[in-house]
C-alpha cells in the first residue's frame, strides 16, 4: 500500500459474449478462439498505446493515458472482430462487449483499483454485444474528435456504483450511427434489462450561504462568532449533497446592507444561514436561522446556549437541524466526519477559534503573529490537534518562510499517520501541494496532491477532490505538461457539474483553456474561453473576466483574428483598470504588444512592452519582468533600433546568465548577436559558443521545441548574413524539422495547419529555401 499512486486513467474493459455457453458447446474449439480472440484485441491495444493490466479468461483490461486513444481501440477492435466474423460459420463467430470509463484510478503495484476501475466494469456488463458503451467523462473527451460517432444512452443505475453514470454508445462508424435511431437504442438496452435511472443527482444538490455571524456583545468575542461562522461552511463543504460558498466570498458580505435576495444571488444560492451571538458574563446565546433566498422567509431557527466547552456540539445541532429540514440524507462516510472531534479540550479548541480568526482576517504581521501564537497554545494544550498544527505551519506559509512550514507539515503528517487521521493526513498533503506550489517547486506539489487525491476519492470527498484536480491542473500547466493538465481538468470540471458548482466550473474552463493553447489547439481554446466567460459574466465575476480575455486575446491573436484581438484586449484593459488589477493590466498590455509586432507595428510594440515591464513591477512579478525585458530586446532588433537593443540584451543576458538551461542562454545570446550583425558589428565570437549551446539539445516540452526552432531560424538568417550559403542552409532545415515536430504533436490536421501560421516568425521558419 505504501508504493500506491492515484491518477486518472482511461480504463477499458472487455468480455466475450456467451462464453460459458461456448465452453460447453465445444471447448476444444473455445480455446482456439480465444487465442484468436486475444490476438486481435492485445494488437489493437497495443497500437494504441495501452497497457493490459489484467487477461480474464474471456476478456481483458486496459489502462490508456487518453479517453481518444481507449476509443479508438476499441472501435478497431469491434471493426476487425466484426470483419473476421463477416466469413465464419456461426459456431465460430466472435462477439464481444467493451466498456471505458475516464477517472481516478490507484495503482498498486502491477494492479489497478478504485471508483475509475470499478465503473469501467460496470459500464461493460451493460454494453451492447459487439458494441461499445462509455461514460459521460470519455465522451465529453472526445465529443469533438473527427470521426467518432455517440449517441446518448440516459442515465443508467450501475451495480454497486453509488451515483447513476450517463452512458453512450459509440458506433463503429457514421453510416452505423445514422442507421439507428434514439428510440430504437433505448429499447435495446431496456430488452437487455438495463437499469435506467428516474434519479436526478443534480436535484440532490443544494446551494447554501452562511452570513458572518453578527456580534451583539463586546468585541473580544468576535473571534466566536468567526468560529461558528467558519465551522458551519467547512461542514457544509464535506457534503456532496451541498454546494457552498468559500469563506473569502461570505467575508464580502460581512458588512453589508444588501438584501438577502441581492446576496444570494451574487453567491448563487438557494439559502442562507444567519445567527447573532450575544454574551453578558458568563452567558453566551446563539440565534441561527435558515432563510429561503426567494423569499427571504426564515424555513427553520434554533437557539443555543454556548459555553467553552459546548461550541462543537452547538455546531454540529445547528447543522444536523439544517440538513433535517432540507431532506438531506447524510452518507455514512460524512456522518463520521462531521460528528468527530477535533480536540476534547475545550481551551484548545477557543485557542484554535482566536487564531483562526487572526488568521483569515489578518491585515498585517502583527494578526499573522497573533495568529501563531494562539495555533501554539491551542496544540500545546492538545498534541494530537491536527488542525491547529496545520494552521500554525500556514503562517509560515503565509509569510514565504516556505522551509520553516515544510518542517512543520512534515511534522505534523506523522502525527496524523499515527493516529491513523485519515481526513487530517488528505489536508495536510493538501497543504503540501499549496506550499510547493507557491513555492515554485511544482512536481513535488503534484506529488502531494496526488496523495491527497487519493484519500478524498475513497473518503466520497468530491469538492475537495475537484479542487485538488484543478490545482494539478494548474501545476502541470505551469511544467508544460499539457496533456496531463487536460485529464485532470476535464475530471474537475466534470465533478463540479455533478455538485452543481457552476461558479467555479468557470476557473477550470480558463485554466483547461490554456493547456489546449498549450497544445496548440487554438480554436478549441478560443471556445473553451467563451464558456468560462459566459460563467463569469453571470456572476459578475469581473477579475476573472479580465484575466479570461488576456488568454482569449492571445488566442485570436494566434488565429490571426487581428481586430477581434484588439477589441477583446481593449475591453480587457477596460475591466482590469476599472478594478486597478494591476498584474492583468500588464498582462493586456503584453499581449496588445505580441498582436503590434504581428501587425509589424514594431515601435508601438516597443512601448507597449515598456509599459508592460512597469505594471509588472508595481505587482512585484519577477518572471514576467524578465520576459518582457526580453520582449522590448527583441521589439527593438524588429523595429531596427539596434543600440536600444543592444542595450536591452545586455540587461537580459544577465537574467540568462544565471540560469543552469542552455538553450535559454542560447536563444538570448541567438537573438543578441542577430541585433548585432544587423546593426553592423563584425564581431562574431559568440556564434560558436550558441552553437555549442544549441547542439544536441533534446527538447522536453513544447515551448522548449519552438525556441529550439527559432533559434536555429537565427543561426540561419546570420549565417546567410555573412554569406555562408550551406550553413545557412542546414540552420534552416533545422529549424524547420523541428517546428514541423512541434507541429505534429497537434491531432487535428486543421488545428495543425493552424499553429504553423498562427505567428510571423513560424511563417517565415516554413518559407525558408
């Protein structure tokens, strides 16, 4: 169990029709066509790319890294079985079932277990004879693959899989799928007596707000009336069954004197929980109520008498009164959640209230202080308080003393193993992730994130397993490691729409729009950034509208949509300086740049990356910075300013020169002595050295592969420059080869085409002779 890994897999899996039947007909004769059967099948899952992970006696399962790749196997196997089968005799016919699934899957050791394994099994005892049947999560990865055709089942109950799944049947071909109809396929499943389900899982959904509490005592209990607020949205959020706002949205809406109608609907929810807290001497009452969004109407109260020792037990009445009223069948994992203890002593657990209070309306250093120091008290009281540990080792975090936090988590994680805290030990790993990830060491966090992915799926923990998907998103995102983001983007978008989560489906589409940018699949970015905005348009999302446009702007920019580009970074610019985002109007100003040097208007593009450089500064975004010092450099070489540039390499190069890649140092010092040549200077010494630089260098991702190609693009035009025909030669097939690589890491022939004209200098990379 210890070497165990999660990830999110295609598995397929299949079964021979009527074998038993077979069997004793003629075994002899069986056998042979089992043989012939694994043939055909171990060939085309191979060819694919898959793994067998297991032979059944009359069937198999696969693991594929993709849901496009898992299909189209399958759809090879069905189409040679059904060839074969076309010139047998019936008593040696071969019919077999497929079913795929796309989720989370564990690995232990050679084997494959989990919720991702166990419906893809499901999915294939259900499947037609010699068809294909997948899940809502394949399909809606391949939907827009040429050439694969699907038709919508319904929703299915599927044996011991607790949710109802949405099944398609995949067809062999388009004539196979014009030739059945919707009814005709409904009535072959029912004549198989598949279980349809009448269950609607989004009906089961509830949204639910908890207003601040509100302090009618002195001010040094405000810290309770943060507590319960605080402890009621975290409880909320264990439930599959309920959709909750985060913490950081309420605290919008803690002083406010907007209408409940007008709040609930900013926070698209259905109700809304508000209380009061009221302490003289040694009595303390809490009033809670249940309001109707619509109506404003309190559906349920209660009030409680709040002591140090009872603020749990308060929390927990309120919330098993709340859910009561509301019909919501609490399931037995989540019922042990919310009725354990995270301390038995009381003064801890007050500790624990004062600093969480410190800590999520901190201001300065001096709450951030505060805050630790009542995290100390409160797991000095009580050893074993897990969650005081990990908050105490986020105020490091919170300050960047990343490496003092680390040490803490680590700390506290085993504590958490020993006491066998299955909830404590997915948070902290959790923790983990966010610390490496904002401490810039990404695959660690990934790693991390995968232990905590872990727990949340067998825990049934769906919010936070689609949280921790999509910040694996991010991190793959941010390592150029498109593919897999894409996988784990699609699998939390997927989770947010069976929780209802519209709000933040509409992130994932943003960052799930820049793994396909990545991959160079422009239009499908471009249409993946109009979903996000639609979402953040309905609810008045306008930092996340900003920063959606700098990734669409970008985008009609690379599908050469010139003015589209424009008028999208024009209102980008509106939205982020109405709300003074200043690291996205920088971000605008950047991209309007990158759209004036492909409209060859080089020295607006100058000024625009000036410009971008300084809004960089205010935000204190130290990569950006070097990249747009970079970009005037190479504006200037453009527009012909040949000293500027000359005096802008020279800033960069000590940017490059610090770094352990060379085929970073190598592409500025390309770039540098191209400015060079070209303003007249004879000296080339450097040429060597970026030669030497570039030599052998194996591209590991495909920003690295396109800076390869352009580099050698340089040494081209240089070496032409200076009259060396045959070098400049080979330089230009060089850079050719390797931006046609690039390329054709892009499936769709038309998206493909797309990437080699989508900038000027890729243009001129193909025009080379």
């Amino acid at each position: 169990m210890s070497n165990s890994q999660i990830k999110v897999s295609s598995i397929m899996f299949t079964d021979i029709v009527g074998y038993s039947k077979m069997v004793q007909r003629d075994q002899s004769l069986t056998l042979v066509l089992v043989e012939e059967h694994n043939k055909i099948i171990r060939g085309n899952i191979e060819n694919l790319s898959g793994k067998i992970i297991k032979f059944t006696g009359d069937g198999f399962m696969a693991e594929f890294d993709s849901s496009t790749s898992a299909v189209t196997a399958a759809i090879a196997i069905q189409k040679d079985l059904s060839l074969r089968n076309e010139t047998e005799p019936d008593k040696r016919q071969i019919t077999i079932r497929i079913g795929i699934h796309t989720g989370d899957v564990i690995r232990e050791g050679d084997d494959l277990i989990g919720d991702g394994v166990n419906i893809a099994s499901r999915i294939e005892g259900i499947a037609p004879h010699g068809g294909i049947a997948v899940s809502s999560m394949v399909w809606q990865s391949i939907k827009n693959e040429k050439g694969i055709f699907a038709r919508e089942v319904g929703k299915v109950a599927l044996k011991n899989i607790t949710e109802p799944e949405i099944i398609y049947k995949v067809y062999l071909n388009q004539l196979d799928y014009k030739s059945e109809s919707n009814t005709i396929l409904i009535q072959d499943f029912k004549a198989r007596n598949v279980p349809f389900s009448d269950l609607d899982v989004e009906n089961k959904v509830i949204r639910i707000g908890v207003m601040h509490i509100k302090n009618l005592g002195d001010e040094e209990d405000n810290y309770l009336c943060h507590g319960i607020t605080s402890g009621l949205l975290s409880e909320f959020a264990k439930l599959n069954e309920v959709q909750t706002p985060l913490l950081s949205e309420m605290l919008n809406f803690k002083e406010t004197d907007a209408s409940i109608e007008n709040i609930s609907k900013q926070l698209n929810v259905e109700y809304l929980v508000e209380g009061s807290l009221f302490k003289k001497g040694e009595n303390c009452q809490i009033t809670l109520q249940l309001l109707d969004a619509k109506s404003s109407i309190s559906i349920w109260n209660d009030e409680f008498s709040l002591n140090e020792s009872n603020i749990q037990q308060v929390k927990g009445s309120a919330l098993a009164g709340i859910l009561q009223k509301l019909n919501i069948n609490v399931p037995q994992n989540v019922k042990s959640l919310l009725s354990s203890e995270i301390t038995d002593d009381p003064q801890a657990y007050e500790f624990f209230l004062k600093g969480l209070y410190y800590f999520d309306l901190s201001s300065s250093r001096m709450d951030i202080e505060m805050a630790r120091g009542f995290f100390k008290q409160a797991y000095e009281k009580d050893s074993t308080f897990i969650v005081a540990r990990l908050r105490y080792a986020m105020t490091y975090n919170k300050e960047g003393k990343y490496d003092i936090a680390a040490d803490l988590l680590e700390e506290t994680l085993g504590i958490a193993l020993d006491l066998n805290d299955q909830s404590g030990v997915s948070a902290i790993y959790n923790r983990f992730g966010i610390l490496y990830m904002q401490w810039g060491k990404t695959s660690r966090s990934i790693v991390h994130y995968e232990k905590a992915l872990k727990i949340q799926v067998k825990l049934g923990l769906k919010e936070e397993e689609s949280r921790t998907l999509n910040n694996m998103g991010i991190c793959y995102n941010n390592i150029n490691k498109p593919e897999k983001a894409v996988n784990v983007l699609q699998r939390s978008i997927q989770l947010k729409k069976e929780l209802r989560n519209e709000k933040a489906i509409g992130p994932g589409y943003t960052n799930l729009s820049i793994s396909y940018l990545e991959l160079g699949q422009y239009q499908k970015a471009f249409d993946t950034t109009n979903k996000a905005i639609e979402i953040f348009e309905e609810f008045e999302m306008h930092q996340s509208i900003g920063r959606v446009l700098i990734t669409m702007g970008e985008l009609a920019i690379y599908l050469q949509e010139f003015e589209t580009a424009a008028e999208i970074l024009k209102r980008g610019r509106e939205v982020t300086t109405k709300i003074n985002d200043t690291l996205a109007m920088g971000k605008i100003t950047q991209i309007t740049a990158i759209l004036k040097n492909e409209q060859e208007k080089f020295e607006e593009a100058t000024q625009l990356f000036e410009e971008a450089r300084e809004q960089f500064e205010l935000a204190e975004f130290k990569s950006a910075i070097q990249e747009t010092s970079f970009q005037i450099a190479q504006s200037c070489t453009l527009a012909g300013q040949y000293q500027e540039g000359e005096k802008a390499y020279s800033k960069v190069l000590r940017f490059s020169e610090r770094s352990d890649d060379d085929l970073i140092k190598g592409f500025v010092l390309a770039w540098r002595l191209y400015n060079s040549i070209l303003r007249g200077d004879e000296n080339t010494q450097s040429l060597d050295e970026i030669i030497q630089l570039l030599d052998g260098i194996s591209p590991e991702n495909r920003r690295e592969m396109e800076s390869l190609a352009i580099s050698n693009y340089l040494l081209a035009v240089i070496h032409r420059i200076l009259k060396e025909a045959k070098s400049s030669q080979g330089f230009a097939r060089k850079a050719q080869s390797q931006l046609q690589k690039r390329a054709d890491l892009i499936a769709d022939k038309t998206e493909r085409n797309t990437f080699l004209v989508s900038r000027s200098i890729f243009r001129k990379i193909m025009e080379m002779k």
